[in-house]
C-alpha cells in the first residue's frame, strides 16, 4: 500500500497529502503583543518551561498560501494547493535552547490540517481572513505608509479574532517570537483509551530555500473573544508591540525528533 498519509491505496494516489519536500509561498501578516506570562507558562507541558527573556510574548499569525509537493502538479489545480491559516507562536526552552512554539492554529483546507498533524502543529479547522495587499486600483491598501490591513478568525461558527494593521514603512526586522526553530509535541492517544499515548514525540524542524520579501511594519490591534470550544482569548493583550507584513517562500522536508 503506497500513500505518505491516509488513505493508503495500491497506488497511493488518494493520499491527502504527498510526500514532502513540500514548497510554500504568501503573505504574511504578524501581530506581536505581550501577554500575561504565566498563561503561555500554562502552554507549555513538561518538560517545556518559558523563555528567559520576555516570557509573556506573543505573535499572533495570519498566512494566505500556496503550497505544492516536488512535482508542482498542484500549481495546476490551485484547489490542491490554496488555503490560509492563522497561529498563535509564543517562545520557550527546551535543555537550554530557546524554541518559538505554535500552541493554536486553524486552518481552512483539510490537507492543510494533516500535513501539521504529521509536523506536531494543533491545527484545527477555521474560517480565516486577511485583507490581500494591490498595486493597481482602489479595491485595497498598497503597501505604502497609511496601507490598512484587518484579519479574522472564526472557529465552530464564531468570531474569536479580530486583527488591523496600518503600515507606518518598511522595517529591517519581521518580528522576534516566531524566528526560531518550532519545537512541537507529536501526540497520539492509544487505541485503549486508558489516558496512555501512543506516539509522544517531541520534535524540531525549520524551513530551508528561504526566499523573503521586503518587511513592512505598522500599528496594529488584536482582540481575542471568548467561545465554548476556544481558549485562545486566555492570551490576551495586555500590550501591543508592533504588526508586520511580508511575502514568503520556504521549503520543508523533515525535522528531528527529540524525544519519544
């Protein structure tokens, strides 16, 4: 049986996702703020503790993609290979190293969501939305000082993030939470259902053919709102740093395990 994920066929061709490296490009929208510490503290399970400088921090992420694998026949059916997502990447220290660690994440395509399983990312599905950049017309902001940007998030049919942004000019720098190698947990309930796991790994990876573009910065506000089946609103602002905005390209093709 052939396929790099489920389902596994004869020829592998349902698969939902091929095999890596994958290959991604978009745009990307960050908004850094400062929370209270100890609720990223109460993110990171053992033995996971907060980073040493700026514990609190916090980088709320939008990304409107297209992504491929190395045969690039997705390009060609762009249903196969849109989708945008929205994270939550905070820091923290793993034997001395600090890591950045997406602890939310939503996404609105289903081979999205099964490629971050295989990565250690909790995505889950979402309704997401970012105001896309023009360079012709009035139908959008230029990026260009007074450029004003919104983004949202719904989940399980509520709103439970709203985002602006307004470009003041470029910057030298794309935000400092989420420039590290992710550390992740890759988590596996056994089939007993006796609050054992099955796969426990810990793991590390960072992209590679990193293209970027030129980094803008502005002023930006976030507001997180609470739902029954969201807790993303317990990081809540209690300062803002500053939003960026910049186009991407980077390629994966595997981490490292660190445990498990």
């Amino acid at each position: 049986m052939k396929g790099f994920m489920f389902p596994r066929t004869p020829s592998g061709r349902s698969s939902i996702v091929p095999p890596p490296p994958w290959h991604y490009s978009g745009d990307m929208l960050v908004v850094e703020y400062r929370t209270h510490p100890e609720r990223v503290a109460e993110l990171l399970p053992s033995p996971l503790e907060p980073a040493d400088d700026d514990p609190g921090a916090v980088a709320m992420i939008w990304a409107d993609w297209q992504s491929c694998s190395d045969s690039f026949e997705e390009i060609l059916d762009p249903v196969r290979s849109q989708y945008k997502e929205a994270f939550v990447v905070v820091r923290c220290k793993y034997r001395g190293e600090t890591y950045s660690r997406c602890v939310y994440i939503w996404v609105d395509k289903d081979f999205a969501l099964v490629r971050g399983y295989h990565q250690g990312y909790p995505k889950k599905m979402g309704d997401i939305w970012m105001t896309r950049p023009v360079s012709v017309g009035r139908a959008g902001p230029k990026l260009e000082p007074g450029g004003k940007f919104g983004a949202t998030v719904s989940a399980a049919g509520r709103r439970i993030v709203d985002a602006t942004f307004t470009l003041t000019g470029e910057s030298e720098s794309f935000g400092f939470v989420n420039g590290l190698p992710m550390l992740h947990h890759r988590w596996m309930p056994a089939i007993e259902s006796d609050g054992t796991d099955a796969l426990h790994d810990i793991v590390t990876m960072r992209g590679y053919d990193v293209e970027l573009g030129p980094a803008f910065r502005g002023e930006a506000s976030l507001e997180l709102q609470p739902s029954p089946s969201e807790e993303v609103s317990r990081l809540e602002p209690v300062e803002m740093i500053a939003g960026y905005w910049r186009s991407v390209g980077t390629s994966w093709r595997q981490g490292t395990t660190l445990d498990g």
